[in-house]
C-alpha cells in the first residue's frame, strides 16, 4: 500500500468547482425526475405520458440523491481532517438547519393557508415540530416533505463521523473505518436485522464510503486498498440502486416509471467514473462565482422544488402546454433557492460562523464543505 507520507501527489483542499457544478447537476436531475415522473397528484395526471420522450431519463434522476452521497463522503472527509468534534458539529448545524427549517415552514405555510392537497403530508402541530429537530424518522414521524428522507442518512452518515472524530482522523485509521463499515453494511444486508440497518445502512453506505476512499486517493494519490474500497462500494451500489429503482417500479408501474435495470447501471458506472476523475484531478473546473453560485443554491433546491412544484403546477397546467410548465417551474425553483441562499443561508452562517477558526478550518476548506448535502 502506498504510504500516505510520501503521496505520489498531492492536491490543496481548496474549492473544487467541480464538485459545484456536480451537486447542481445532481439537484437538477431530482427535480427532473419529480417533475417528470413523480409527481403525478401536482399535474392531476401521469408526468411519464406528459413526457414520454423524456421520462425514460427523467426517471434516472431519482438517482441525484446516490451522487450526493459520494460527495458527502468525499467532502466531509475532508472537512473533518484536522477538526475537532465541536467545531465538526458547528459546521454541520449551521449548514443543515437554517435552510431546512424555512423549507420546513414554507411546506406548512402552503398548507395551511392555500388548502392545497398535492404531496400534503396532513401533519399535526406537533408533528411538524418534530420534524423541525430532523430527527422525525427515529420517532416514526412522517417527513414534511418527500426529499427529507435523505437528511437522515446524512445525520447517520455525521454521527459516524463523529465517532471516526473522537477516535482521530489519520490515513490509516480512515481506512480501517471505512474498511469495517463496508463489511458491515455487506453483513447487515445479508442478515436483514432492522436495528442494524439503522446503523450502518446497507443501501446508502457503500456511497459514503466510496466518496471518502476517493478522497484518500485525492489527497494522498492512488493505493490499492482505497480503490478496492471504491470498487467494493461500485458493486454494492449497483445493488443498491436497482433494488430502489425497482421499488419504484412496482409501486407506479414501468409505464409510469420506465427505467430499465441496464440504464441504472450505467447511470451508477457514470457517477463513480466521474467522481473517480475528479479524485484524480482529471476533472479541474476554474473557480468561477457562476459555479459558486450553482453550488450554494444545490440544497435549497432540493428543499423547496416539491413547494414550488404544488404552488405553480396546478395553476399553470391549465393555461400552459406541460414542457412550458415544467420549465416555469424550475426556473422558479431555481430563483427562489437562489434568494434563500443569498438572503437567508449565507447571513445566517456569517452569523454563527467562529470570528476565529483554526487553520485547517479557514479559507478555502470551509468554502469546499457547502458541497456535503443535497
């Protein structure tokens, strides 16, 4: 195994525009599948016959949320290199909550006051105040909104990261946790015991530990045993990805969610080739504010799409041919994110941002640590 002492190369941790421009894509192709394929009760009709041509690909979009699993374990590696677990803790909060409880009050809003019944969760008070904590799944609450079920396996994914905290993060000691969490997750797969799929989760895990093995290779260069990781983790997420494609499958029908297993499959080797180039530093994109921009708008659009999506569509459907609709409302998403990222994410972080953090927390690696979350 190489040693991580002696790289065979070396990249900063500064921002990866890259990885900006990936997690836009990411959020564009969720939205697309919603829009598409999904959200049958906004349009009062079947997205997949509005768009035959393009459901085939749009379906594929439920996919984004495996490409952002790989980022996460790739960024939030590295935002943990060198970061004690208050400060880990800090960042993750300030970038998770501000933005996740105006999604949050933004869906109960347009509940309450429009009366509409699209994608309405019929939540209680109390409910949504659970919600509120994120934490709504380990109280068997239903989520707000559709998209929030990812949030959980990001908490997971941070509590575990946690632990790697606590322990210290060195190249050795990363290897041997990502190591043992992809036997688990093979294990807890094999054996179907709940508790444990809670833990280590089997589906989504094989993502998070390809990301972090990814960037081993990032920062220290190439070694045999990070890429068996990446291509233990390419195997079990194949698996991943069909058996959630074909839930979706059975649930809607192919009619209604026409993506075949060879195109899952593709769509997985596509991701892990391109985050496999990126890792390299085959994929370098120059540092523009349009793609700092694409990046920091990524998570509210994850949030608040589904909100646009039941405010607009069924106003517009009935004036509007579907494509003109679909793209009114994208648009829209894509603006309103952008505002809630200017005006109320970024002050929001400067606000609770340390005045001084330590080195290995400064400058440009914060900056790169907006790319972990949907």
């Amino acid at each position: 195994m190489h040693s991580p002492n002696r790289p065979k190369h070396v990249r900063g941790d500064g921002r990866l525009a890259e990885l900006d421009l990936l997690r836009f894509i990411a959020a564009l192709a969720v939205v697309a599948f919603h829009y598409l394929v999904a959200y049958a009760s906004v349009w009062g009709d079947r997205p997949a016959e509005l768009f035959p041509a393009l459901a085939p690909i749009a379906g594929l979009g439920i996919l984004g949320v495996e490409l952002f699993f790989i980022i996460s374990g790739f960024v939030i590696l590295m935002t943990v290199w060198g970061r004690g677990l208050g400060g880990f803790a800090r960042s993750r909060f300030v970038r998770l909550y501000p933005a996740y409880w105006l999604s949050l009050g933004a869906v109960a809003a347009l509940y309450a006051i429009t009366g509409a019944k699209a994608l309405n969760p019929k939540l209680s008070p109390g409910e949504y105040l659970v919600n509120a904590t994120m934490l709504q799944r380990l109280f068997k609450v239903t989520d707000a909104s559709g998209v929030y079920w990812s949030l959980w396996a990001e908490l997971r994914f941070y509590l575990l990261m946690a632990v790697l905290v606590i322990i210290g993060v060195t190249y050795r000691r990363v290897l041997a946790f990502a190591g043992v969490w992809l036997v688990a997750a093979l294990g807890a797969e094999l054996l179907g015991n709940d508790l444990l799929d809670e833990i280590v989760m089997p589906r989504y895990a094989p993502y998070f530990v390809a990301g972090m093995s990814l960037y081993l290779i990032h920062k220290h260069g190439s070694a045999w045993l990070p890429w068996l990781y990446v291509a233990g983790g390419y195997g079990l997420s194949i698996n991943a990805a069909l058996g959630r494609v074909h839930s979706r499958v059975e649930a809607a029908g192919f009619k209604n969610m026409p993506v075949t297993d060879v195109s899952v499959i593709i769509t997985i080797t596509l991701i892990f080739a391109v985050m496999a180039l990126v890792a390299l530093g085959l994929l370098r994109l120059r540092p523009s504010r349009t793609l700092t921009a694409l990046g920091g708008v990524t998570y509210p659009l994850y949030l608040f799409h589904g909100v646009v999506a039941v405010a607009l569509i069924p106003v517009l459907v009935e004036d509007l041919p579907p494509w003109a609709v679909a793209v009114t409302a994208t648009l829209v998403a894509i603006l309103l994110s952008y505002l809630v990222h200017a005006f109320a994410e970024r002050p929001v972080q400067r606000l609770l941002k340390p005045r001084k953090a330590p080195q290995s927390t400064s400058g440009p690696a914060v900056q790169v640590e907006k790319a972990s979350v949907p």
